[in-house]
C-alpha cells in the first residue's frame, strides 16, 4: 500500500474511532492513494489492544 496519501482508519464495531482504550478489539483499514492500486484499502485482521508496561511522562 503507498501513495503520498495513505490513510489508516481505526474501528471499532464498522465505526471509526478516535480514543483507544485498554482491551479494546479494533480493525485498521489502510487506505492508499496510489493510482495502480486495485482495490485501494486493506482491513486488518481483529487487534485487541494490550500494553506489557505502562510509561509514565
């Protein structure tokens, strides 16, 4: 996937999603830009979101 303009969209549940917590279970589209690409976006597979050590700013 390329382009100048690719996107990624986070969902959740067919909804985009701007705020991500802890354990929840999202899909990425990716989305490229590229004139040669046929079809032009790609959806993960289910990620569920996981951290192995909280960091502390």
């Amino acid at each position: 996937m390329g382009g100048e303009r690719r996107t990624c969209r986070w969902e959740q549940c067919h909804l985009s999603v701007s705020a991500l917590q802890m354990g929840d279970v999202v899909n990425c589209t990716l989305t490229s830009a590229a004139d040669c690409a046929d079809p032009n976006d790609a959806l993960s597979n289910e990620i569920a979101l996981t951290a192995a050590r909280r960091w502390e700013c």
